[in-house]
C-alpha cells in the first residue's frame, strides 16, 4: 500500500509543470525515505533529479518501495484540476496499475478523486558521485529567469564564467553579444535577494539556453537558485522545495570540438 | 564549433 498526502498540493503541481517539457515519461521511486524521480531528457543532454522527503508529507505510507511509472503530459492534465490551495493524497495499492489522486479544498467542501493508469518504464538510472565543485552561485531565482530570458533574445548558448570578480552570463548571435555580470551582493535584511558566490578556482563553460530556460520553468518552487560548476562535470541549477528536497537540473557542457 | 556533450559522458550507469 502506498498513500501519501500534502498539504502543500501547489508544490506538486510546480514539480510537474517545471520538468514535463524536459520528461515525457518516468518513474517516481517511492521508499520510507520518500519519493524521487530521475530522468533523463531525449537527447540524454540533462537529468532531472528530484526528491520530496517523506517528512514534509502530512501522511506518508510505503509499505514496500515502489516505482510508479506515469506520463507526465496525463500527471499534468490532472493536476491542473486540483485548487492551487487544495490538499492532494496519492494512493496505489500493492501490484496495482492505477494511481489515485484526491483533491481536497482547503475547507473540505470540495473533494473529488482521479484514477490514472500506470505505465511500465523502462528507465535507466545514472550513479552521480559527490563533487566539490570548483564555484557554487546562491542568487534569486526570478533573476537567473531574466538572465536566461534575455540572453535568448540574442544567442542560442551562454556562457558562464566565475571569476573573483562575479559570474558573467555572456551570449553571441547573429545580431551582436550580449554579457550579464552579477556582483556578490549580500543583503542581510532580505537574504532571498542576495547573490552569493563562491569560488575556489575560476571556472568557465558553455551551455545550450534551450535547456536554462526549460529548468527556469521551475522558478516558482523557490525563491533562490544554486548553481554549482566545475570544468570537467555538469553543471547542477537547483531549486530547493521548501523543507521537503530538491528539484536539480544536471545539463552538460558543449565544448570547443 | 562547440559540440553537446551527453550527460552518460559523466555519470555512470548503476
């Protein structure tokens, strides 16, 4: 038996809405410690990990670990009929091949309950190791969304060059270049709106915006965004949900052929 | 003149 509720229900709604344009299908790994996704995009360039731990659940039953494989397009036509206040639970029994929503609104007036069927996935999942990455950049998120906005205007990649000076967003196109330098900036009274950079050695690569842009769709969860660099790994953008986990966006580099 | 790299170059498969 596996039954969750969150009484938080928008935050699912946000995890869905954020990675359904990068994911058609996958499995949600649900264990005692919670539940997590991994998923790679089509062109196997990004991989999307997520984890809500079972603490942030109001409920949270998993009698034996499961994965259940969905679609996300159907998870989110669903989803978009809960209220963005509403309760949800999930439910599936053991061996089942139906999941259950159930939307509850805040004041219980409302209650109505989806069944969806299940698919098999075959998905593979990646080791990612540890890293100490060589710069790690704690900025608002809704500023990171413009960046990435207003670089596309311009170019199709960017560039992301940490130096002690502060970390440079830089595009070309066919109409000009374009460069966003962002200063550490500590704002003590509103942490949210600081930028905070740290770097152990300067670090430089380059990336598709496609995909920065595709992980922005995750803006909502959190009010900051971290992302870690290293030269010879992925870079990591992830946005914390709120004592529960985290969604991360790994996307690899394009290099100099 | 770059190339995308795939995210398998960097992560293993488990």
């Amino acid at each position: 038996m596996f039954e969750v509720r969150l009484v938080q229900g928008s935050l699912l709604k946000k995890v869905v809405e954020a990675i359904r344009e990068l994911v058609t299908d996958a499995n949600i790994d649900c264990s005692s410690t919670g539940l997590s996704l991994q998923a790679m995009d089509s062109s196997h360039v990004a991989l999307i990990a997520l984890l809500l731990r079972s603490d942030g659940f109001e409920h949270f039953r998993c009698d034996r670990n499961v994965s259940i494989g969905m679609n996300l397009a159907n998870v989110s036509k669903i989803l978009r009929t809960a209220g963005n206040d509403d309760i949800i639970t999930l439910k599936a029994d053991d061996d089942g091949d139906l999941l259950t929503f159930m939307f509850e609104s805040p004041n219980q007036d409302r209650i109505s309950d989806i069944e969806m069927k299940l698919m098999d996935i075959k998905s593979e999942h990646l080791g990612i190791p540890d890293a100490e990455y060589e710069a790690v950049i704690k900025m608002p998120s809704q500023e990171f969304l413009r960046i990435c906005k207003d670089l596309s205007n311009i170019g199709d990649t960017v560039v992301i060059s940490v130096t002690k000076e502060g970390v440079k967003f830089s595009t070309r196109g066919d109409i000009g270049n374009a460069n966003i330098v962002c200063r550490q900036n500590t704002t003590l009274d509103k942490p949210d709106d600081s930028t905070i950079i740290q770097m152990k050695e300067p670090v430089s690569l380059t990336f598709a915006l496609r995909y920065m842009n595709s992980f922005t769709k995750a803006t909502s969860l959190s009010s900051s965004v971290t992302i870690s660099m290293s030269s010879d790994l992925p870079i990591v953008v992830e946005y914390k949900i709120a004592d529960m986990g985290y969604l991360r966006f790994y996307l690899a580099p394009k290099i100099e052929d | 003149p770059c190339i995308q790299k795939k995210i398998l170059n960097y992560f293993s498969r488990d």
